[in-house]
C-alpha cells in the first residue's frame, strides 16, 4: 500500500490490474486485410460504404431492423446453397468434410480486423460456407445469363445448362444485379479469397479444373461500365501473388499492368488544372492502354486513358482507397490517380475539356463529376505517390514561356482555315511591303545611272 497524503494506494492492485490488460499478441493478425472503415474516411459518404441489399461476412451480418433489408437476400442464399449442392450431387455433411472447418474456420477469422466477439466459432463457419456458395452461385448463374463462355468449354456449358435461372429474383429483377455489384465491392462486406477458392475446389472446380475462378468472378463485374475494359483484359495472377479478397482481386485488374514511372530527382505532387495545360500548349489524347494508371507525358503530348464515370464509380474508388489506406502491405495506386485527376480538374471546365477529348466518360453532370474527384483522397495519406516525375516534367513544361506562346498562336491564328488564310495573306502583304520598302530605299540612295 502506499499513501499519497489524503489517499491510499492500492499498488498490488494496480499492477495486477495493468498486467491484466498487456497483450502478449497483436491484436491484430498478420492476415488481416477485411477492415471497418475509418471514420475518418467514412464521413465524407458514409453511404459509399454501406451494402444496400446483401450481407457478406460478419461486419454487416445480424439481426433486427437494422438487417432486415437484408432478409429476402438471405433467403436467396439458403436457396443457392441448396441448388449448388444439388446440381453438383453434394451433401453438406460431405462439403463440411471436405473442407475441413476447423482450420478453415481459424484462418478465415484471420483475415478480419475485428474481433468478432459477438460471433461463435460454428456461427462464423456456417456464415462463410452460406456466403461463400452464394457468391459461387451467382456468378454461375451470371455467367449462364449474360453468356460469353467458350465452346470448347463443354463441360462448362453442360452445367450452365442445368441451371434454372427461370424464377431467380436476381436475374429476373433489372436492378438487382447492379445493387449486387455495388455491395460487393465494398471494404467491409469481403470474404477471404481462400474461402471462395477451397469452396469452388469442392464444387465446379472438380470437374472443370481448367476454369480459374478469377475469370468466373471477373466476367460478373464486367457488365459494369467502369469495370468493363479491366475486367474483360488479360489480367492473370501469378500463384506467389496472393488474391486477399474480391476488392482486391478488383484492385489488380485495374492497376495490371501498371508500367512503373521512371524515376528522377524531383518529384512533385502539385499541378496545374487542364485548362491551364492546354494554354501551356499542352495536347491532351486518350490513350488505349490496358491500365488507367498508365498516364505519359512526351513531346507535348499527355495521353491518359478512359475512364468511364457512373453511380458505381465513386463508391468503387472510394472502397480501393480505403483498401490502400488500411492494408499495410498495399502501394497507394488508386490513392495516387485520384490526387493527379483531382490537380487536374479544378472546375467543370476542366471536366468539359477531358470529356470533350474522350479520356473522361461522364454519365453524370458535369458538377457531379468535379466533385467525384474533388473529394474523392481527402483525408488519406499517399505513401510513394505514383506520378511524381510525371508533375516534375509537366509542370517545367508549363512554366517554359515559349510553349504558351506558340499554344497562344495556333489557338488565336491557326483554329480554322479562315484564320490561317488570313494569317498567310497578312505574312505575304508584310513580306510585300518589306520589299517595296528595300526598293524605294535603293532607287533613293543608289539611283540609276
């Protein structure tokens, strides 16, 4: 005991009590890569990571009102399961077997930051297993519903024949597919990658080895407009570069192939708006790269490829951004395209200038699409900003006065051929003027003899 005066310690007590509470382990596992979103992040749009209609995982999965949006999802799911089982002629005593839950169940809790207290082992293992076959369900049934498989494919083909698509909800509702895209590519609704993996290897995968899942789960994401050209590539894993989770797998399509930026002394992150480029002489092209990250600056010329701007779009990148922020093991891409668009587009003339040049595709308004890249990295941090040489040479370009001299010339003289006959026509009258000049000058001081 000890006594301070006017109180008494109770200094047993107190170490005790701080023993007590010292963790031997990181709270966090050396998997963890399924994240809350910070609120630091979330209070920008705090719909933009919230599911609408379907639950994955445990951090949206309970019960009350607060879940019952979710409830006729929920039924879908024990519904798919049950299809899923059937057609591949699979108990769920067989599948819980195959799978082996108990190593299963460990490593999946891994890849949450959370801890998950309110969540028994058997209720998580159950969770993954439903969630799991649902997703593999509906990507099938996507797959069947919008086509585009090969014919070689023929195993394939017999199992998407058998599947009877005549009274889901999913596919016979128009919207629902697109409210499925938005919820599963959110942070907070991700199930472990290997999850999917061992379940498919179960499932489809037996009889059809040659199907990679990442095609099966990209071909579904594909019927999004901001997704298309990435998904339908030539996007391939290698088997040392772990998939983590949907988003990630998403992530990757997007940013592969990203051809790395020479590095050089200066770096930047600051840049002048598109408009200003243009006065500087600067000539904006789409490029057709594989890659939005691919962005290139030579000879005047700086070619950035398509975006295609929807609904779907900001939640998207808000999702990726939050991954990079959160992750540990993740270079901060997405983050560094969203701080060079947001340089270069400081008002809605910037957004009419790049749509007008085809590298925007805005389906929203013109404000929309400012305030889409406006807000899109506030409060995140770039750790090795991407397009650092890139601002260097833009910006020693934009400061050269001869380039705004000569952009200033071809806008005001040389934009239509009414102008540059004029141009010409004044060049030949001062050329003729000149000589008249040189030869009054002479009969003046050299006359004739």
């Amino acid at each position: 005991m000890a006594n301070d005066g006017s109180r008494t310690i109770n200094v047993e007590a107190l170490e005790k009590s701080i023993e007590g509470r010292l963790c031997i382990d990181s709270p966090l596992s050396a998997k963890c890569c399924i994240f809350k979103v910070p609120e630091v992040l979330r209070r920008h749009k705090p719909e933009a990571y919230q599911p609408d209609v379907v639950s994955i995982g445990p951090l949206h999965h309970g019960s009350g009102e607060k879940f019952e949006k979710f409830e006729h999802m929920q039924n879908v799911k024990h519904w798919y399961l049950s299809k899923l089982l059937s057609r591949m002629d699979i108990s769920v005593t067989e599948l819980i077997e195959r799978i082996d839950v108990v190593e299963f169940g460990t490593e999946a809790r891994g890849f949450y930051a959370e801890p998950l207290k309110d969540l028994n082992q058997n209720d998580f293992i159950e969770m993954m297993i439903l969630d799991g076959c649902f997703l593999l369900e509906l990507f099938f049934r996507a797959r069947k519903w919008y086509g585009d498989y090969s014919d070689s494919q023929v195993n394939y083909r017999i199992l998407f024949q058998r599947l009877d698509i005549g009274n889901d909800s999913i596919f016979n509702m128009g919207c629902m597919v697109q409210y499925l895209c938005h919820d599963l590519l959110l942070l907070e609704n991700q199930l472990p990658w290997f999850v999917l993996e061992r379940l498919y290897s179960h499932t489809i995968g037996l009889d059809n080895p040659e199907i990679a899942l990442t095609d099966l789960v990209l071909h579904f994401f594909s019927i999004l407009s901001s997704l298309t050209q990435h998904c339908k590539g030539n996007f391939s894993c290698t088997s040392d570069e772990k998939i983590l989770h949907i988003l990630d797998l998403i992530r990757r399509s997007i940013v592969d192939p990203f051809v790395e930026l020479k590095s050089i002394e200066k770096s930047e992150t600051n840049l002048p708006h598109a408009t200003l480029l243009s006065d500087a002489g600067v000539e904006f092209k789409r490029s057709n790269d594989g890659s939005i990250m691919n962005i290139n600056f030579k000879n005047g010329k700086l070619t950035i490829p398509h975006l295609a701007i929807a609904e779907m779009t900001e939640p998207l990148f808000r999702n990726l951004i939050a991954f990079e922020q959160c992750y540990h093991d993740c270079e901060h891409k997405i983050t560094s395209y969203a701080l060079l668009m947001d340089n270069l587009i400081a008002s809605k003339k910037d957004v009419h200038l790049l749509c007008k040049k085809d590298i925007l595709g805005n389906w929203l308004s013109a404000e929309d699409a400012f305030n889409f890249f406006e807000n899109l990295y506030t409060d995140t941090v770039v750790r090795g900003f991407c397009y650092g040489g890139l601002c260097a040479e833009l910006n020693k370009y934009h400061k050269r006065r001869r380039h705004k001299w000569r952009a200033r010339l071809k806008r005001e003289y040389c934009s239509n051929p009414w102008k540059i006959t004029s141009l010409v026509a004044a060049f030949i009258l001062l050329g003729l003027t000149l000589l008249q000049t040189a030869y009054t000058i002479q009969q003046y001081y050299f006359p004739p003899q």
